[in-house]
C-alpha cells in the first residue's frame, strides 16, 4: 500500500534539533523489594528527570505488544516493533498458537513437506528449539502439538535437540520440564526422545553474530553427535549441577542422549529438521548451519565436517530480506508503514545505533522485520562490538561507546548542514546484565546507562532536540523470585534468582529543554503502551500521525 505522505500538525515551534527516542533495554517499573536493582541503582540523572519532566507509565507486555494474553512478558522484539510500526501485530507466540489450533500450520505446505520427506525416506524428524514454556522465543506446547501430529501421521522417529532456557523462566527450572517430558514423550513412541541438548547461552542460541563459537558447539552436539554422553537429558542436568555448583540452566554445558554407547539421535542425510523458535534473531544463525551458501543465503563462517541432507524448516521466517529459512510452518505478521518508511517518504535523515547485541532491534525489528537500509542516502545506522563474556562480567558493556558514536554522529551531521531529524538508540544492559541473576552486576548496569544518559542528553539539549526515554519491557526492575506471599524465595540461604523479562510497565519521558507548554500529556489515551511512541515523536517532529497509528501521548494546546 501507498504511503500518504505526512503533514504537518500544530507544532509549529519544534525544535531545530533531532527528536531522539532511548531505549533503556529491561528498565522497567517495578515494586519496592529488596531484588528491584533499578530502584536500588543510583541514578540521578533518571531521578532529576521524574522529578521535572512530563512523563508517564507504558504497557510493554501482553496484548499490549501483540502477544497471546495479559499473563505474557514482553520481549525486546516485539517490543521494537510496536515501536517502530506505531500499532500492535499479533505476534510470533500468537500466530503460532492459532495456526496450531485452527491446523493451518499441519495444513501448510511447510509442515507436510517436512512429514512427507520422513515418511518417504524411513527418516527421523529432528526438532531444535528452546526447551520452555516461556513464549519468547519458543513454547514447548507447540512442540508436543507437533510430535502429536508426526506420530499421527506415521513418523518412525521422532528427536529433540533441547535448548535449556533458565533465562525467560526460572534459572534453574530445567528439571521442571525435562522429566515430566520425558515420561509423556516415551508415552506416545519410544522411539521419540531428547537426543541431545545444552544451555541457551552455551550452544547453538546466538544471534548477531555475536559469537560463532556457540553455533560450532551446538554443530558438534547435534549434527555430529561429537560430546559427553549420558542416558538421559535429565541426568545430564543433575551431573552438571553436581559437578558445577551454581550453574543456572541457560550456561549447562552441552550433552549427547546416547544408547549402546553411541548418539541416539545425531541428524543424518535424509531426515527432516524443524527449528522450533518463532522468534527469530536467535535461530538465524542456527537456520544458516542447514541452507547457507545457497541462494543468496550466507554460510557459517566455519569448517563443516559435513553438512547432511536434510529437508529444514522454521517455525517462522527469521530473516525476510534473504528468506531465511526458505521453507516454514507459520507466515510471519506483515508489518507495513513503519515510522521509518513514512520518513524516509518526508525526507527526514534519521540515526540508529546499540551494540551489537541489541543493533538488530534498532534496525531489523525497529524497520518491521527488515533487514537492512530502508533508504541509504538518509540512515545511518552504527553498531558498536558487544564484548563476547558474560556480561556480569562487565555490566557497563559498551553504553559509553555507544554514548560517543550516538554524540560524535549528531554533532557532525549538524555540523555538516545534514542534521538527522529522528535519531533511536537502545542501551542493552538492564537487560542483557538482567539475565545474568547478578543483582549487583545488574544494579551497576542501570548505574552506568544513568551515567551515559546525563552525557547524551547535554548533547541533545546542545544541538536544541527532544530526547523520548523509554524502555522495551521491563527485567531489571525483579531480580529475585518470589513466593505467593510476595516474599523473597530463597535457595541455599541466597536470593533465588529471577532472569526473566517481567510483567511491570515502563518509563516514557519527555526532556525538551525548550518546552514552552506547547503540548502536554494526553489524558485520552487510556492504557498507553509502546505503539503510542511513534505517533508521539512524529508530532514533536512537527507531523501529524498517520491515521492507522495508535494515539500519540501528547496533546497541544
């Protein structure tokens, strides 16, 4: 469809400067507890702002963000979708939970490819995917629909290859899952099963090419069957946990299910392989290892043993602008008009940058799912080098290299009579350092994006802009489980930790230094969620929103 081209609205005294939205990744609004590390952080440029600027509370979960319901957290994904495309989009979790019930998913050409290639062959359906109920990234409800449905069709063999999580839900859950799996899985065939598997951030789940390593481990694990062999996935874990006090499941080394002493289930030429993970920016690289090097599809920059046969499929589309993977189960949401299309239709030169473990949802998930430039000669976008260790290692990641290139790239496109209009950063560590379950890692993270935050916002101030602060969901904000109660659970006389997002709101402020009260807050609006920032930066851009966008937060007059 045809953009309208946008108009102008009664701002008429906007400012000369950019209109700069801040991500502060996993800062979200929680209650007063001993495990909130954001209320517990110090930072007063953040306190100085609640205290003088206009601001209010953003629902960054649930329907909020296109998910199923009320009762799912937001994720860092769709949470830059609803803020790059100004409206809500039923998302992965939901497209996939009504395909599967409606059955389109086993109706679709995807899925009957996949069956039809084991039933002609004799071959095993090898499924890969995080091994959880946490709905970010995958559901271990639509793997049983799916083994349901391949035993109902015939498949001889069935083997899952288990990404543990301890990340989107408890740290050390895994056993939680795994054993009662394990019974219900031997009772629909015994010869289904977990053939193999490891923690998320050990193997096989990185994204941005941030750490190849773990796609070759996962490699070694799945394709070889190359590593330390137990009986079951559940010995695995409580041999490790034995062997590694303190090991949260998302760091569990990974291991092979073996029989007679050999692989149970190491994916050969001719089986069938479905990456289970709706989400993409995690199972790209994963998806390379099985169609790179063709069709336009990058390969993985290592050495393959061998590369099998294999008919491969993605729950979704992980990468659209190279089709990746080329065959799926469930269409992915088009998302159309972007903030960033109508943009680059008005000629407005706009800036994004993070590190690289959040570039990608400045950029691809920002722009609605798209890779790369929407136009060349009016973006910018940078990305800064994450560092490659555990980030409660240096919980300040790269929040003041990003600081610089953000500072150093507005100040010379003004200097240079090419100012950005529109400029959107994300500062990942509430989020990043969050999973970890280090508290105190986690309360110096959300020190230092404060720190880099009063640096910016000088500049901004400087260069006669508006900075939007906000965040994408909340993490940060609940580092510790709790009881019914509300009281702290504890595990061997500690805090038990909680890595997951959360359901709390977040901040939305505006600091205009020129504020005249030309606008104020909207009190229409009455559950502000992210998709209302779009229309709320294009008015202090000087545009009337779209008419399709949700509401903007701000009233003039």
């Amino acid at each position: 469809m045809a953009l309208a081209p946008l108009v102008r609205n009664s701002f008429h005294g906007r400012r000369n400067g950019p209109v700069l939205i801040v991500v502060m990744d996993g800062y979200g609004l929680g209650r007063e507890y001993p495990g909130n590390a954001v209320s517990a952080a110090q930072k007063p440029v953040l306190d100085q702002l609640f205290a003088t600027c206009p601001w209010t509370k953003l629902a960054a979960h649930g329907t909020a963000v296109g998910m199923p319901s009320d009762a799912d957290m937001g994720n860092s994904e769709v949470g830059h979708n609803a803020l790059g495309a100004g409206r809500v989009f039923a998302q992965g979790a939901k497209l996939v939970q009504d395909a599967i019930a409606d059955r389109k998913l086993f109706a679709g050409k995807g899925w009957n490819e996949i069956v039809g290639n084991c039933l002609e062959r004799g071959s095993t359906l090898h499924f890969i995917g995080l091994f959880s109920d946490g709905n970010v990234h995958s559901h271990l409800d639509h793997l049983k629909a799916m083994i349901t449905e391949a035993k109902a069709r015939g498949v001889k063999r069935v083997a899952v290859h288990a990404l543990l999580d301890g990340r989107d839900v408890g740290e050390t859950s895994a056993l939680d899952y795994l054993l009662p799996f394990e019974a219900w899985i031997a009772g629909i065939d015994p010869a289904y099963g977990i053939v193999s598997g490891g923690g998320r951030m050990a193997i096989t789940m990185d994204r941005y090419e941030a750490d190849w390593s773990m796609v070759e481990r996962g490699y070694k694990i799945h394709v070889l069957g190359e590593g330390r062999q137990f009986p079951s996935a559940s010995a695995a874990v409580k041999a490790y946990r034995a062997e590694i006090p303190g090991v949260i499941d998302q760091d569990l080394p990974a291991f092979i299910i073996a029989k007679d002493g050999k692989p149970a289930g190491a994916i050969q030429d001719g089986d069938s392989v479905v990456s289970f993970n709706f989400r993409g920016d995690r199972a790209i690289e994963l998806s390379k290892l099985f169609v790179g090097g063709t069709d336009g599809i990058p390969d993985v920059p290592f050495t393959l043993a061998r590369r099998p046969k294999v008919a491969f499929a993605g729950m979704m589309t992980y990468d659209g602008d190279i089709n990746l993977p080329p065959r799926i189960l469930v269409e992915p949401p088009t998302i159309d008009r972007t903030l960033g299309e109508y943009l680059v239709a008005a000629k407005v030169r706009q800036f994004a940058c993070s590190e690289t473990q959040k570039y990608g949802h400045v950029t691809y998930f920002w722009n609605g799912n798209r890779s790369g430039y929407l136009d060349a000669s009016q973006e910018l976008y940078v990305q800064v080098p994450s560092d490659r260790i555990s980030f409660d290692q240096r919980p300040w990641m790269k929040a003041a290299e990003v600081t610089d290139a953000v500072i150093q790239e507005l100040r010379a496109a003004q200097a240079a009579g090419k100012p950005f209009g529109f400029a959107r950063i994300n500062y990942p560590n509430g989020d990043m350092v969050g999973h970890t379950g280090s508290f105190v890692a986690t309360r110096l993270g959300v020190q230092a994006v404060d720190l880099c935050l009063g640096r910016l916002l000088q500049v901004i101030k400087e260069l006669g802009g508006i900075a939007l602060i906000t965040a994408d969901h909340g993490n940060a904000d609940e580092m510790y489980e709790v009881d019914k109660k509300g009281g702290v659970k504890m595990e061997n006389g500690k805090p038990k930790a909680k890595t997951s997002h959360t359901l709390n709101p977040v901040p939305f402020i505006i600091y205009d230094p020129g504020f005249n009260g030309e606008y104020r807050l909207s009190s229409a609006v009455a559950t502000p969620g992210l998709s209302n920032v779009a229309a709320t930066a294009l008015n202090l851009m000087g545009y009337a929103a779209p008419a399709e966008y949700e509401p903007s937060l701000i009233t003039f007059g």
